[in-house]
C-alpha cells in the first residue's frame, strides 16, 4: 500500500457569527493598547480538511485550525512530496522527514500544525487498512469511557447569564466545567474584583464536588497572577490555565512553586522536544497540547510516554477525535476537554460543523466505538452551503 495523493482544502465559514461581547476572554494582546478587536486573531473561522489516499482505495482525513490557508500551502508544497509513494505504515519515518526536511522553519507553530494533519490522516489510514479504531493501535482501551469537562462559560459581566449556562452543564450531568476569566493587568483592581466575583459565583453554584478549572489563555502578566493566585486559592480550582504567554517558562515555573494552585499549559507548544523542556524544568501541573498542532499523533503519543513516566497528566486542548483517542489509550490523561455544540463563535465548535461522528457526552462521559475503524470521522454535507471551499 503506497499514499498515492494528497489534498487539501480550507473549510471558511460564511454563515451565521455570533459576536463575543467585551471582557469575554482574556489573551495574549491584552497588555498592549487596542484600536480594535484585541481577540480577532485568535479566533479563527476556517479550518484545514487534509484527505490522503492511498492506491488501493483508502482515504485517510486530517485536520488543522491554526492559520489553515498558510498550513494548507506548506502541505502543498513542501509535505505532500514528501509523503506521496510511501507506505502509510511507515508513519514513524514520513513524520521524520516532514520535520527534518522542513526543519529551518516548521518546527513550531503553523509548520508543525501541517505536519500534525497529515500525520491524523496517516493515523486514519492505518486504522482504517486494519479495520481497527486509532485507539487500539496506540495500546487499546484503558478507561471505560472518558470523563470530560464541559470548556465553554466565557466571562460574562451579566453573572445570572452565566451561571444560566453553567447550570445547563450541571444539569446535563458534568462534573467538571472551565470558566474563561474576562479581566487582567490592565483592568486594574476593579477586574480583579470582577474576575473574583465570577470564580465565587461558579463555586457557589457548582459545590465543593465540582471540579472548576480557570482559564486565562496568556492574558496575564507574572506579576499579576502572583497576585490572583492567593486570592483564587479559597475557591479550589483544578488548575490555573497558562497565566502567562507560552514562552515564559520561567513565569510558569515560579508560579508552580508559589504551590498554591496547579499551574497548566502546553497548549501552545511543540513537538516531544517542547515538552522534554515542561516536564524536566517542572513547569506544568497538567499538560494540555492539543494533537492537530503539536505534531500528531506521531508525537503525542511520544509525549505522553514522558508525561506518565514523571506522573504529570495530559489533559488535551479542544477534545475532539484525534484528542479522544489519545485519552483512551493513556493512562497519563485521566480526562478530555469538550466544546459544547454552538453558534459559531471563537471557532472550537466549528468543528462540528465540518465534521460528522464525534460521540456527544452522556452524563458528562464520551464513549469511542471499538468497532468504527480509524478516527472515526466523515467530512460532513449539511453545513457546506455555509463555506466558502478553498481548493
């Protein structure tokens, strides 16, 4: 069996939006000042459908959300050469030479992005050719079903909103739910109040036997959280979500050790390399890549190794197929994030507008299908009219 084409397109949503309102989430850009939509860049309302086939028939499905109209060249380009002839099976030896060959360059980022979703649909065609679910080639079945933490409940200065939302997650079953701080370093004393009220009114609603988690998504400053962190400490948190930007290490290290709250991250990194630095540097509490961006399957898989072998768990970003399976075969990831089906908004959930055969939770659990061969994904018909299809 050889990969006989690869293709690529770019699923771009024209239909409807839903406009996040202000203070909705904290990000990167919130320290500088704005003349417009400080979170624009990190929405994205397009995403990456990479479909490789094989010379006898299969078709494995790929994905990725980051930057998709540049990921999408650099598979044409550059990795698409680089796979076509070769043995799907031979997967270990492709993503070494997308990552070498492209090494100068692609090692973060948008290259590693593309590398991640070619190396999905490799993974899809190997499950596929053996008839057999990605998670029972990664090692099988280590949980029942997967426990999952409902990841939605963006600030929202209307507190009886948001806890409107949060109680349909509690009454759906979940036992988990993440929260989206909307206030940082620039709001001042006043946001810090706002961000707490928020914290204080989750936890009173939830109890003491939900787990929160608290999301900052690198909107704060070292200093800052230094300050937050004693005054969040009453409310229990499962973890802090990167407080600061990736790339200050040492902000997470020092702020690991205040040892006042599990600190996680690791969304917004790469490759067993990027990880290797976490884990040996005790940065992290939980780990948090996500499989589209941080080179695949291939990687991941590599990555948990590491995390069980220094009993650090890996909690993927995003849930979603390629992150389910993962979870499934790991014993260091003892949950996955879920995105509630919406309106399109940030662009989490526009992948259950691309995509058709992702489980939905039941009583906040996923369930994956031992019988439904590769990652169990279909590229789905009914939303195409609201795309804009890029070849």
């Amino acid at each position: 069996m050889k990969i006989k084409s690869v293709r690529t397109r770019v699923f771009e949503w024209k239909g409807k939006v839903v406009p996040p309102q202000a203070h909705f989430c904290t990000n990167a850009s919130d320290i500088l000042f704005e003349r417009g939509d400080a979170m624009g860049s990190f929405r994205f309302h397009g995403w990456l459908v990479v479909e490789i086939e094989t010379d006898n028939g299969i078709v494995g499905i790929g994905n990725c959300a980051l930057a998709p109209r540049v990921a999408k060249e650099i598979i044409d380009l550059y990795l698409a050469p680089i796979c076509i002839g070769e043995d799907p099976f031979d997967n270990e030896y492709i993503w070494q030479k997308m990552y070498r060959r492209t090494h100068a360059w692609g090692r973060k980022g948008i290259g590693m992005a593309a590398i991640s979703a070619v190396d999905l649909a490799i993974w899809d065609i190997m499950g596929k050719a053996v008839n057999k679910a990605v998670f029972k080639l990664l090692g099988g079945r280590t949980k029942e079903k997967i426990w999952t933490y409902a990841s939605k409940l963006y600030a929202n200065d209307n507190l009886d909103l948001f806890l409107e939302e949060a109680q349909g997650y509690l009454n759906q079953g979940f036992t988990a739910l993440k929260m989206r701080f909307g206030y940082g370093p620039k709001d001042g004393p006043a946001g810090m109040r706002r961000n707490i009220e928020q914290v204080r009114a989750l936890r009173e609603l939830a109890g003491p036997d939900v787990d929160i988690m608290l999301e900052c998504y690198m909107g704060w400053t070292l200093e800052y959280a230094r300050r937050m962190l004693p005054k969040l400490a009453e409310f229990e948190p499962r973890w802090l979500e990167e407080p600061v930007i990736a790339d200050d290490i040492e902000g997470y290290i020092e702020l690991k050790k205040m040892g006042i709250m599990p600190i996680s991250g690791g969304e917004h990194e790469f490759t067993g390399h990027g990880f290797k630095d976490l884990l040996e540097r005790r940065a992290v509490d939980v780990i948090q890549y996500d499989t589209n961006r941080v080179g695949g399957i291939t990687a991941a898989r590599k990555i948990n190794a590491m995390a069980e072998a220094w009993s650090v768990p890996v909690i993927p970003h995003a849930g979603q197929m390629h992150n389910y399976h993962l979870t499934m075969a790991s014993t260091a990831s003892p949950m996955a994030e879920f995105f509630p089906v919406f309106d399109v908004e940030v662009g989490n959930e526009l992948f259950y507008y691309v995509f058709k055969g992702e489980p939905q939770p039941v009583g906040g659990y996923i369930q994956l299908d031992d019988d439904k061969p590769g990652l169990g994904l279909e590229i789905s018909d009914e939303y195409l009219s609201d795309f804009n299809i890029i070849e």
